[in-house]
C-alpha cells in the first residue's frame, strides 16, 4: 500500500507538471494586436514581403508577375502555407502554383496539400496549399530538412497564354503553424537561424564590443522578423517532463519489485545459553 501511495503522489505531481508544458507548446508566432497585415507583395527574395505568421497578406498584381513573402519558422513548428488568387471575370485556362523555399533558398517539399492548381476558363478564383516538414533544431549539412530561419514564398502563374499576360489578379496568403512537441525535439541546434544577412549583423556586434566597429552596418540583415518569443524559443517540450516521468517509474518499479521478491526476513538469532 505504501509503494502505491508513493506511486500515486509522483504520478499526480508529474501531471501537474506536464500542464503548463502542454499549454506552453502552442505556436510562438502569433498575430500582433497592433500591427497590420501587409497588402504588398515582393518580386524577388530580397523585396520579398515580411508576414507574421496567424495574419493574412493580400496583394495586387498581373498575371505572369512573380509573388513573393517571407515569414519565420523556429524549430518544433510544422508551417502551413495557404494562398488564394482572385483571377479576372474574363481569362483563358490557368495554371498556378506555391512554392516554399528556406533561408538559404533551397526548395522545400510539402507533405501534402494543392500546391498546383489550374482554374479553368470563367473560374472566379483557387485556393493553393503547402504543408511542409516539420523544422528540425539541426540537421546535417548534407540534408535537406527544413531548419530555424526566413522562408520564402513565392506565388506565380504556370505557362500563361498571350491573351492572359498583364491581367489584373488578387492574393491572399496565410501561414499557420502547429507546433509538434517533443516528438519533433532533435539532440543539437543551429549557431544561428538561417536569416539572410545574420552572419554580418552578428560579426558586427562582436566588432561592436571590441570597439572596432559601429551600429550602422547592422542594417545589413535583410529579414528582420521573428517568432514573438525570440529564435529558439522551443527548448522546453513535454519530452523533458515524460523523460523524467520515466526515470521515476522505473525506480519505482525496481522498488517494489525487490519489496515482492525478497522473501521473508532472516529468522531472529538467538544467543547460547539465552
């Protein structure tokens, strides 16, 4: 009864444990409640728009354009892309597609999810979708997962005919995360996020310190957004709390295992002559 109330009390107060760690594996990024959602888009990787992730970009444009964001992704997240174009009232069969690169502009594959769509002639709009991989805290140089950093957004119109070039068309683009937990957690971590222009900005600080340098060339980081809780914010997962959960129970079990199988005690020695 004894090992039963200890087992019982360890369990109940690992469980209060474990609550504030699953409520804490929400996505870090989330909508700003004073900023705005962005009604321009890019035409490059470098005058690529910078979105939050839980807010919804829009933009003007004509077919044949290329469209670009940009938006943060720390490790544990699994980043879903959706985008919707509005096509003009008028137009000949089209095809479109969404395509997501990372920091150091390598394309990254979705798990699933429209990421080519064609809309037929008369189609009033189509909705796109890219789900990709789950970030991964580190990787080997070799692979190509998806790791802590600026991705890329890029929305554009596949083999248009000359009657459509030049058309009016409307964007809409989200990207939501779902964070995976410890699931997801990986022994290791990047020195630095894959944001373009943070190798300069942090060589910059270092001269800073040394008095070798100044503030002016910190504006070479070209992507300057970030999850609301800073790069790397999901070191604590529930993976932490079930390891420890482990721990326990096996020594509890080594426990009360040697308490079953011991056997009766040593008999009392009597004394001679007693």
């Amino acid at each position: 009864m004894r090992i039963t109330r200890v087992l019982s009390t360890t369990l109940l107060a690992f469980g209060l444990a474990a609550a504030p760690a699953a409520a804490d594996s929400t996505p870090s990024a989330s909508p700003s409640e004073d900023g705005s959602a962005p009604t321009t888009a890019g035409t490059s990787f470098r005058t690529a728009t910078e979105v939050d992730q839980g807010r919804t970009a829009t933009a003007s444009g004509s077919a044949g354009d290329y469209l670009y964001w940009s938006f943060p992704a720390d490790a544990g997240q699994r980043p879903t892309v959706t985008a919707k174009v509005k096509l003009p009232e008028e137009h000949a069969g089209q095809t479109w597609q969404v395509d997501v690169y990372d920091g150091l502009r390598r394309r990254q594959a979705c798990q699933y999810g429209a990421q080519t769509r064609t809309a037929a002639s008369g189609t009033a709009s189509l909705e796109l979708a890219c789900v990709l991989r789950t970030v991964r805290a580190w990787s080997e140089p070799w692979a190509d997962d998806p790791l802590p950093g600026t991705y890329y957004v890029r929305l554009t119109a596949l083999g248009l005919k000359t009657a459509d070039l030049g058309l009016p068309v409307g964007a809409e683009l989200r990207v939501d995360s779902k964070d995976m937990g410890g699931a997801a957690a990986v022994d290791g971590s990047l020195a630095e996020p894959l944001v373009p222009g943070i190798a300069v900005k942090s060589s910059a600080e270092d001269e800073g310190e040394d008095g070798d340098g100044d503030d002016s060339s910190a504006s070479a980081v070209l992507s300057s957004i970030e999850p609301d809780d800073g790069w790397s914010s999901g070191w604590w997962t529930d993976r932490w709390v079930w390891t420890g959960i482990g721990g326990v129970l096996a020594a509890l079990a080594g426990i009360g295992g040697y308490a079953l199988t011991r056997g009766p005690g040593r008999p009392r020695q009597v004394p001679p002559g007693a």
